[in-house]
C-alpha cells in the first residue's frame, strides 16, 4: 500500500511517502522553493517524493494529513475563529487558508465530517476513491520515538509551541500496550491551564531580535555566555503537577508573550538566553521527573526515553535529560519538529490499520535518514559543464583529506539527502577541527552569525575516548541531537567544536551507512592523528540546506567552499 503523508502548517511544511512501513522518500517543502522553514501547501514536496519512488499519482492508495492549513473551499462547515488572524497572515501571497484543529476543536466533530475529501483528492490529481486520514499531531511526533526503536517499555514525551490545541503529549508503552496519559484528541476544545515552554523560548527569542520558529538554537548557544538571572520571575509564571502536566498561571499564550518580552529586555541577551534555556531545562526535567516517579519501570533499572517535537531540537535540554534522570536511553526522533510528522502520520496511519501487535513487529533502529533525492550523475553533469571548475582525478576521500589537513574547506554533496534539520554527510561542509579560527572563517564565509561551535563527526569506534558516550546517549549521537561533554584530554586538540562549556554535539557514523563520508574521516585521521572533522550544514546564512546541482555548483563558484567532493571526484574553482 503507499501511503502520501503530508504537512501543510505555518512552518515546516513537507511530505513522505511510505510503501506500507518503509520509508520511500520525505523531502520538507523548504529543500524545493528555498525558503527556510517554509509553510504553506507542499505542492514541490509532493512533486518530489513521488518523482524519487517513480511513482505517479493514481498509484497512491492513501493520503495522510495534519490538521493543518487548508484551502478555505475543501470545508464543508466553517465558523471563524480570532486565534487564526495571526496565523493566517503568516502565510503570505496564498489563496486564504484556514486551521483545521481549531475548527475541529470547536465543533466537536472528526476531521473528515468538515472536509471535502473528494475535492481535495482530485484537485492533487489523485484517484476519488483513494482513502483521506487526518492524524493527531503529538501522537504523530511520538509515534517515531518508539518505532525506530527496539524497547520492551518506554515513556515517549512531546512537546511544542502548539499543536491540536495542546503543548506536550505523555505516552506511556509497557506490557505490549500504549497508553496516552495526556495529550491526544480528547483535550481537543477543553480549557486547562497548560502553559508552553516553548512559546515561551520562542518569546523570547523573538524579543532579542531573532525571528521565532527560526533563531532559537541562536539562543541555545548564547545562553552559554550568560547567567540565568532571570529565571526566578520566568519560573513563578509555571508549575508542575504531581502527573507531569506543565501549568501557568498567565491568562493567554498572548499574556506570555507579553510578559517573558518584558523581561527579556531587562537583561543584556547572553543573560535573557541562560534565563529561558534554565526554565526550559527546569520545566521539562520535572515534568519526566515526575512522569517516571508515577510509572516506575517493571524491568527493574531499565528505564528508556523517547523525545520529539520542535522544543527537542535543543541539544542541551537532551543532555540534561540523558544525564540527570534515571534512564539507561534517550532517543530523540531526528526530524523533530513539524517535518516529523508525515513520518509519523504514516505510521499512525498504519498503527490504526493493523493494530499494536503488528505494528510492533514492524520496528527497527534507524540507520539512517537519507530520505531525500539522489543527483550524483546530474552535479558531475553540472561541474563539468562549468569552464570556472576544475575536476581532480583519483580517490575522492584522500583527495579531499589532503585539502581539509591543509586548512582548506570542503563540501561533501553524495547521495540521497538528508531529512530533517541536521546535515548527516550527504549535505555537509567538513573542515578541520584542530583551529578554532574556522568557525569565524566558515561565519564569513557563509554570511552566519553562529554562538555554537560546529559539530564533529567521529566514527563510532572513537566516539567514546573523545567525547562522553555511553549507552544513554550513543543512539541519539548517530543523528546530532544531543549534546555532551568533550574529554579534557581532546579540549585544546579540537578546538573548533568546543563549546565554552566544553560540550559538543557530535555525530558518530559507521562505514556501513556513509562509506565516502567515513574514508574521508579516516584518511584525515591518518594524516593527522585527529578522528574528528568540523561537520556544518551545506547553506550559506538563512537559506536551507543545498538540494539541486546547481545550488552546490554555485556555492562553490561564489568561494563559500574551497573544493566539493562527490563520489566519483574532487571539484575546485580553476
């Protein structure tokens, strides 16, 4: 069965396609029409997918959707609401939209006794008797956590700005049963005191200048800077509850904007950031807390945490979670934020056809998320049809261990590309880690202005004497999305991903899953002694990451790369 799951939602728009439980392809709407963090319909991403499967239109059996954005026509009942005013204006230059969840939280009602299923089939050129499901969005974020994993027992937690008019979801898995706690379709209209703590990051965030849903790992390195001076006035507004549930006292998420806007202009920003990372990391600490202290595991001492959702993007508050609760594994869903969800609509999708006991047996550990598309005959195409681009003959990975031990910079562009926000070797500028001058080199170069390091990439059989690895956080270290501590013995070694606390968020990679990307990490080992590489995204500042040949061409024509390895060659501007 293939099943086209899709997002259509203020940011991160995207869309996957399935054959039954195997990921075919998931592209974000940003990769296509380069604009970071896109939102609006994935006409571009749909496009993709189906383009990458070869697959056409009338093929597909299933349609999965957020209740997202939709065309305004597709309703079938509408009553307006003031909370879309905001939202909607968002979506600039489009045909007038609206939010389903509202809707449906409003009236009481499913999804698909609002919406035109048939219109809205034909209009993307699908078969009329092609089934339409919509997902619930936390469920969606925390399916993935346990689907890509191998436990007996596990809490899975979510949590967001907002979404199906909830902030955190609170999933319990145990004895072959999965339980919401809290969260799920039956909080759909009800009035409760939740209070977002990623609201109130994005608040501020916004506050001192950066722009919300985009900038917050801004604030993530710049809290490193500052003390959390503020936290006290930012902790008083929230509270947790015996059950885990995060609660605020302030009237509205507008009364929190307002406030948490006041008090970050009170402090210099470096100050502002450490305030609301430490009530972040405050908050969603006793929230788990609390959460294994009601469920205390039946395998005793077996303890294992799954994350998702846009708040888990921040490596830091993974960390303190991985390393201050009793867990023996974390692992944080890799697409995160809102691209994760046609991943795990799919999958919910799935969980409702065939049931638990099914679904279970269907679960794996991912290797990788290489789910994009695949242009290595077309860049070679591309490069040579430059006369500005010279090809260099010979291995690619010592060619390019050569250039990166002299200093200079490369772009690895192989393969299918990567999914979700962290660049995994198959869209990434690599450098050496052995000076910390990189980082401002790379800011430059690529118009960035960065407070965190860049990230290493290790291979798995080094990850541990370099950085602070064990079992809790080994699986989610494989995707860069956690941070932890570097050895003090490698600190002053590699440098330029060394954050002040003396952190990192590295990723460890096998030979099995990126053979071009592990050869060029160890031929430079072997020339340096030093088993790490500086790993960045491919995009130059506000841009996502590259997608097509033309765009990798041309960063390295516009001198933001020094040379681009591919898998059959080495590329420099003549």
């Amino acid at each position: 069965m293939l099943i086209l799951s899709l997002h259509s939602g203020p940011h991160d728009s995207s869309a996957a396609l399935f054959d039954d439980y195997r990921v075919v392809a998931a592209v974000a709407e940003e990769r296509m029409n380069r604009v970071k963090g896109s939102g609006g319909f994935p006409e571009q991403s749909i496009a993709e997918v189906l383009r990458i499967a070869r697959i056409e239109r009338r093929e597909v059996d299933v349609v999965v959707c957020t209740r997202g954005f939709f065309r305004r026509r597709y309703f079938t009942y509408w009553r307006p609401h003031e909370k879309l005013r905001e939202g909607l204006r968002r979506i600039a230059g489009r045909e007038k939209t609206r939010e389903m969840n509202v809707v449906v939280g409003k009236l009481g009602r499913r999804a698909d006794e609002l919406f035109d299923a048939g219109a809205f089939l034909a209009d993307l050129g699908l078969r009329r008797d092609a089934r339409l499901y919509f997902s619930n969005h936390h469920f969606s974020h925390a399916l993935p956590a346990l689907f890509f994993t191998d436990w007996d027992e596990a809490l899975l937690y979510t949590a967001d700005g907002s979404s199906d008019q909830v902030y955190y979801s609170h999933n319990l898995f145990r004895d072959g049963t999965l339980t919401n706690l809290y969260g799920d379709d039956r909080w759909l209209g009800r009035a409760h005191p939740s209070g977002s703590l990623g609201l109130a990051y994005g608040f501020v965030t916004e506050a001192l200048g950066f722009r919300m849903n985009r900038h917050e790992g801004k604030l993530t390195g710049l809290a490193a800077y500052g003390e959390p001076v503020l936290l006290p006035e930012m902790q008083r507004h929230f509270s947790v509850s015996p059950d885990g549930r995060i609660d605020m006292d302030l009237e509205s998420d507008r009364a929190l904007r307002d406030c948490f806007r006041a008090l970050a202009l009170t402090e210099t920003r470096e100050n502002a950031a450490a305030s609301v990372q430490a009530l972040l990391e405050w908050g969603i600490r006793e929230s788990v807390q609390r959460l294994i202290e009601r469920h205390p595991s039946r395998e005793r001492g077996v303890r294992r945490l799954g994350l998702a959702g846009g708040v888990f993007a921040n490596v830091r508050l993974n960390r303190v979670l991985a390393e201050s609760l009793p867990v023996d594994e974390v692992f944080v869903v890799p697409p995160m934020g809102d691209d994760g969800l046609v991943i795990g609509g799919a999958l919910q999708f799935l969980l409702d056809r065939d049931g638990l006991p099914v679904w279970l047996k269907q679960r794996h550990r991912l290797a990788d998320v290489y789910w994009g598309g695949d242009h290595d005959e077309a860049v070679a195409t591309a490069f040579a049809g430059s006369s500005r681009i010279v090809r260099h003959q010979g291995d690619p990975a010592t060619l390019s261990a050569d250039r990166l031990a002299e200093g200079r910079i490369g772009a690895l562009y192989q393969g299918r590309m990567e999914y979700g926000p962290r660049a995994l070797g198959a869209r990434s500028i690599l450098a050496s880690p052995a000076d910390a001058a990189v980082n401002q080199s790379l800011n430059d170069r690529l118009q960035r202005s960065e407070f965190m390091p860049f990230a290493p990439v290790v291979s798995a059989s080094d990850a541990a004497e370099i950085f602070d690895i064990g079992e809790v956080n080994r699986y989610a270290a494989r995707f860069m999305t956690i941070c932890c501590a570097v050895r003090p013995a490698w600190r002053e070694r590699i440098p330029a991903v060394v954050h002040v606390d003396g952190s990192a968020r590295p990723q460890i990679i096998r030979r099995a899953d990126n053979p071009l990307y592990f050869d060029i990490l160890a031929a430079f080992k072997e020339r340096t002694r030093l088993p790490v590489l500086v790993n960045t995204s491919f995009n130059a500042h506000e841009e996502p990451i590259v997608n097509r040949p033309e765009e990798c061409l041309r960063a390295l024509e516009d001198g933001r790369v020094d040379f681009v390895v591919t898998p059959h060659a080495v590329w420099t501007r003549g």
